[in-house]
C-alpha cells in the first residue's frame, strides 16, 4: 500500500503492525491538523506568513524519525512550500570543506558555500558522510536520505556551531533565528523545525524554562506556531512549566507513538547506553525501521546494516567530488571579490 497521499488515508481502514500503525495514525491526524491551520492563516489574510511547526523527538527513538518522515512527506504532497530546520550545527557544510580540503577558515568563503546549497543537500550529504551520533544513527540516517532523495524540502541545519558551550535559551535564540531567515529565504507556507522536546516549550523536569523555548521566541515576533512534543508513554503536558503560554489553538501534542530507544556508537557499534535500551547495535535498529517501513509501504527506503557502510561509503566519495569541485570554484573568484570590495591585498590562498 502507497501512502504518498497520507491526508487522505481512513485509518479504520489500515491493518498494519501494532508500531506502523501507532506511528501512521500520530502522523496522519498531524498533517490534517497542520493543513487545516495553514488554511485558517490563509482565511485570515495572513498568506504570506509562514506557519512555524515545531515537531519535537526524543532523539533515541527510532519511531519519532519515522513518523516525522511521515508527515513531511504529507504536508510536501498537500502542495504547501514547506522548508525543514534540523537540529545540527548550522556550519556542519563549511566545518566539512575547510577540514578535508585543509583550507583555513573564512567567512567569504563560508558564504558562497550556503549560497551554493541554497537547499541544503550537500550540508545532509556531509552529515549523513562524515559525522555519526549515539542516538538511534541508523534511522537518523534513514531519514535523511529520503530528504536527500525526495527534493522538495529545503533543509537547513540551524543550531549554534558550538552547542556544549552554549546555553538552551541560546541555541533555541540561533535556531528561531536562522528558522525565520531560512522560512523568508523560500517563501514557505510552513516551516518545520524538528529538534528535540525539551527545546519547543521547555521542561520541569530537566529544568528547562519556558521562557527561553523556541516557542516563546517565535510567539514574541507575532508568528502563528503549533507546538509538536512527542510524548512517551507515562509523559504528558504536566511536564511543561506551567507558564508555557500555549494556547489550544498552539497544541499539537503527540500520544501513542512508539518509544523503543536505540543507542550505540555509530562506528564501533558499541553500546553507549548506561541504562537497558531496545537496541543496542546498528544492525537491531536496521531490523526494526525496516519492519516498520515496510508495514508502512516505503520498502524504498529500507537500508540494512550492511547496505549502510556502502551507502556510506559511496555518499563519501561522492561529496568529496563535489567538494573539491566547490574549491576549485570559490577559492579564485571569492578572494578575488572579497579583494577589491575591501580594497587591500589578501594573501593568496595555499594551493
């Protein structure tokens, strides 16, 4: 069965695993209640202001990359512009360049590189080549593939370069920031930040303040937004400061999606949890996003341990293509540019 359509699905009609279902039925009603406010914005006048979607995960749980796959793919279909921020370091593609093409740092340069990968394709190959995180890594990568393969969604990483050193109130600051500029950059209807929960409303138990969530960013610049934690089972909205400042027309809350956590090194394949977790190496992950995708009808996007390393192996070799291209480039004609706009002589770069 093809779910390309998802509005449009009746789910008393699906007959799926247990896990596909939960996560379809959670998608489902999400794109029909995202349409539906973009709509209302529209009723309203309000056409050219984007709908901000901040769709929360718990980046251990394989399901959460699944389901919003799902729905970005639903709101792509329904004909809406739609642009994603992604909860990475904004200068994942520069940092990239600079270290395997052993150029020094320059802002110029940094520049005609985002201007380049306006869609942010090359900033998910390089991620998704070169860089590899604790958390469910396999279905991380899952998704950005289809992000790659789908083209049409513009992707743009937008947390701070140096995330350990900053505080939340200032990644969530850099994130809303970036959001709004990369949202107005395209022109989208609605602009999708997928990060994890504690950043959209904050979090009682860790601590986190209301105050200083991407919620209460974009709230304070007048942009209509819907909050999307997803909860786990035994979690609700008590969790959130009371001062959250959601209204019911904001709450987009998620119940019911699966929460099986998956954690390894993703080199070594070595578990890196403390704590008891479903899966603990690539290849446990691998078995349970395919099952999942396949009860889903997207046996396109099933990749297996093995196939991954290949994948990974062949995306590599095909950035570092392109990177050298982009050397080849931007080296000559943005020194040359940046030369005369400042009117000095900048040493030329090593060759």
């Amino acid at each position: 069965m093809n779910y390309s359509t998802l509005a449009d699905i009746n789910m008393t009609q699906v007959e799926i695993d247990a896990d596909a279902a939960a996560i379809l039925r959670s998608a489902t009603e999400a794109v029909a209640t995202i349409l539906a406010r973009r709509e209302d914005l529209d009723g309203q006048g309000l056409h050219d202001t984007p709908l901000i979607v901040l769709a929360g995960e718990v980046h251990s749980v394989p399901a959460h990359k699944v389901h919003h796959m799902l729905i970005l793919n639903g709101l792509a279909d329904s004909g809406q512009k739609i642009v994603l921020g992604y909860e990475l370091p904004h200068n994942r593609l520069s940092r990239t360049f600079f270290n395997k093409m052993n150029r020094r740092y320059d802002p110029v340069i940094e520049s005609g590189l985002q201007e380049r990968d306006r869609n942010g394709i090359l900033a998910l190959q390089c991620e998704a080549g070169f860089f590899g995180y604790s958390h469910s890594d396999h279905s991380r990568n899952i998704l950005f593939r289809y992000l790659q393969r789908d083209g049409r969604l513009a992707v743009r990483f937008t947390d701070r370069a140096k995330r350990s050193t900053s505080s939340l109130g200032e990644r969530n600051h850099n994130m809303g920031r970036m959001m709004m500029d990369f949202a107005g950059a395209h022109n989208a209807s609605i602009a999708v930040q997928q990060c994890g929960n504690n950043h959209i409303a904050g979090n009682n138990k860790s601590g986190r303040s209301a105050c200083d969530s991407l919620s209460a960013y974009f709230k304070a610049r007048g942009l209509p937004i819907l909050a999307m934690p997803i909860f786990r089972k035994g979690e609700s909205e008590e969790q959130l400061p009371v001062d959250h400042g959601l209204q019911e027309n904001e709450k987009l809350f998620r119940t019911g999606v699966p929460g099986r956590e998956a954690a390894y090194h993703p080199s070594t394949d070595k578990a890196t949890s403390s704590k008891p977790v479903d899966f603990d190496n690539r290849a446990a992950e691998a078995l349970y996003m395919n099952e999942t995708l396949r009860s889903l009808g997207l046996e396109n996007e099933c990749v297996s341990a093995e196939e991954h390393w290949t994948n990974k192996k062949t995306l590599i070799d095909e950035v570092m293509e392109q990177l050298k291209a982009l050397d080849k480039e931007l080296f000559p004609t943005l020194w040359s540019r940046a030369k005369n706009r400042m009117n000095f002589t900048l040493p030329s770069p090593s060759v």
